[in-house]
C-alpha cells in the first residue's frame, strides 16, 4: 500500500503535486456546467502528471457542488483511466462508518487500485447543516467519537471484526468478504486511509496510527509547519508507512499575467469573505470583486487571506510553491484553485504543469 501513498514527482517539481477540487460554482454557472468542468480537471490531471483527484465534502453552500464526493468519483471514475480518485475529504462523524465503507468499496470495484479515502472529523459545514446530516445537535460528541468510528471504518474495509463481536457478522460490499466466498475472486485490497486536518488533533492520531496526513494549508496555514512537526513526532511505523508522509493543501492560481491573476484570486477571496461573515453564495464573477466596496476590516481579512495564496505569473508561483516545500519540509502539494471561471481555473492548472515542464499536453479541451 506504500507505493500507493507516496507519489511521483515529474519534471522539476520538488514534490508530487495534485489536485484538490470544490467544483466551484459561480454566478451564471451551473451546477452541471461545475460538475463538468469537475471532470475536465481531473482529465487534465491525468494528462499532465499530477498524481490525485480529490474531492472535497461541503454543505449548505451554494458555490461549492461537492457535498456527495463517492457520486462525484464515481463519474470521474468513468472519465479516466491513472489518475488516483479520493475524498479530501469525508467528513466521517457526517455519516455511519459502514456507509463510507460501502461507498468506497463501490469505487474500488469501479476504479481498482486508484482510490484513497481522505477523512476528516469536522462537519464541512455550520452547525445547523451538521445537526439536520447527523440528525443529533450533538456534534462535539461526533467529533470526540472520530478515532472510533475511524477504527470501526477500517474493520469494514478489512472484514475482520473478531469473534463475538457485534457486527462480526456483517460485511461491506463490495469487499473482501466476496473474496472469502466460496467460488469468490474479489481481491483482498482496500484503499488507503488518509486522515485530514486543521489542527493538531488528526495529525497527532495520523502519526500514532502511521497513517498518511493531509493538512488543510489553504485555509489554516498559520498551524502548518506545528501540524507536521506534531505528526513527525508522533509517528509510529506501520504496516500502511513506514516513516511519515503528508501532503498539504495550498491555493494556487496562476494566469499569463498578474493582473489576471489577482483578478481571479479575489473572486474567491470574496467568496470566503462571504462565508466567513454567514453571507454564503456563489462565487462572484471578478467584476464583481473588483468593484466590491471592502470595510477597512474586510481588506484587513482580504489581505491576509491572499497572503497565503500562491498567486501570479506562472513563474512566481512555481518559486513560491518551491519555498513552501522547503519551509514546511510537505511530501506533496495538493493544489486547489477556488475561483468564479472555470476556463480560467483549468488554465491555471495547465500553467503550473508548464512551468515545471511536466509531461502531457493539454486535455482542457476534451
């Protein structure tokens, strides 16, 4: 299962780079036309040597079309044939364990061999969607309970609850119980589990379990290099790892010009402005945010938000994702691009791969 954790970094990219998607929708932009575009990224993933596709699980907010990512893999699943296919994540205390287990083994029936399954404890939402999903105002509780339901995951992945115990008797399926049938050839493998965070507490846990970690840079990089260094610490070989890898989210947008650039960046600045200040809705068009008349304390937030994101010509991002990876010593960059235009985010994309000469040519159009 190593081999399926640890990426490959192409041309003269520091690290593995991927891809991470919100399926970003816009105004005047379908969710359709979103979901689409969705599968053009993950071609275009695939064509130029970025290593996954992840998915991650939003509620209740209009700009972001990812609140299913087992339906949305399972299209893209259809769509492609290398590319590694996962949630980043699933947001586990969200659902019953045997569902996720269900869900996932239906897309490694699908796609074998190139499916992870990112988890992580919060609830991708407010409080209210949380409450109505887990139907339970509860939610602490839920979070508290993660290193159980996570245990209790991965005995359905593996099939092997011991003798005696409550759900001894039953089986996610697709799994290895078919294998196990009399007459059955499903194969015994099961994707890898990942384990997502903001903070220190899933790092701390991935490292104690010896599971992968993925950390959320893009939207909490002041706790990036203490996450790491917490889960370095904490790691314990395992028969998943056999010594520490974490990749991190990070905001990436890249244009042929910087103007253009920063035009694109601050529709999602916006966007996240707008969430942050229980103002949810479609990601603005960059008209829009240029005309956007910002509070002294909103430029303060818009600042500091696009600080950390990498932003610019092709170039300048490359060099500044390369002083990320040396400051925060990431196995890999997930890059994700939240912004209103889908041709521009594509671009974007293409843009990175160019600049550190990766192979393939362009799959935008397909």
């Amino acid at each position: 299962m190593t081999e399926e954790i640890r990426g490959t970094a192409h041309g003269s990219a520091p690290v593995p780079l991927s891809v991470l998607d919100l399926v970003s929708v816009g105004k005047g932009v379908t969710a359709t036309e979103a979901l689409r575009t969705g599968v053009r990224l993950a071609r275009l993933a695939e064509a130029r040597g970025f290593g996954r596709y992840w998915v991650a699980e939003h509620h209740s907010m209009p700009g972001v079309a990812s609140s299913s990512p087992a339906v949305i893999l399972a299209h893209v699943a259809a769509h492609t044939e290398t590319v590694r296919l996962g949630s980043g994540g699933v947001m586990l205390p969200n659902h019953a364990p045997l569902v996720i287990a269900e869900q996932f083994g239906t897309l490694e029936a699908l796609a074998p061999g190139r499916v992870d399954i990112g988890l992580g404890r919060a609830p991708g939402t407010d409080g209210a969607t949380a409450a109505a999903l887990r139907r339970s105002d509860r939610l602490h509780e839920g979070a508290d309970e993660f290193p159980r339901q996570l245990a209790e995951l991965v005995r359905f992945l593996d099939d092997d609850f011991p003798e005696g115990h409550p759900y001894a008797g039953i089986h996610a399926v697709p799994g290895p119980v078919q294998g196990s049938a009399e007459g059955g050839v499903q194969s015994a493998h099961r994707p890898p589990v990942w384990l997502l965070g903001s903070s220190g507490f899933s790092a701390r846990l991935a490292g104690e379990l010896g599971l992968p970690f993925a950390f959320a840079h893009h939207f909490s990089a002041r706790n990036t290099v203490p996450a790491l260094q917490l889960y370095r610490d904490s790691f314990r070989p395992s028969a998943v790892l056999d010594r520490p890898y974490a990749l991190i989210g990070v905001q990436a947008v890249a244009a042929e010009d910087e103007r253009e650039a920063r035009r694109q960046v601050l529709t999602g600045a916006l966007s996240m402005l707008r969430l942050r200040t229980g103002r949810p809705g479609l990601v603005p068009t960059p008209q829009e945010a240029e005309a956007y008349p910002f509070t002294r304390p909103e430029r303060e937030f818009l600042d500091s938000w696009l600080a950390d994101v990498e932003h610019g010509t092709p170039d300048v991002v490359a060099e500044r994702l390369n002083a990320l990876v040396k400051r925060t010593g990431a196995d890999e960059l997930m890059l994700t691009a939240n912004v209103h235009t889908p041709a521009a985010r594509l671009r974007s994309y293409e843009l990175i791969a160019d600049a550190y000469g990766l192979p393939g040519g362009s799959a935008a159009g397909h």
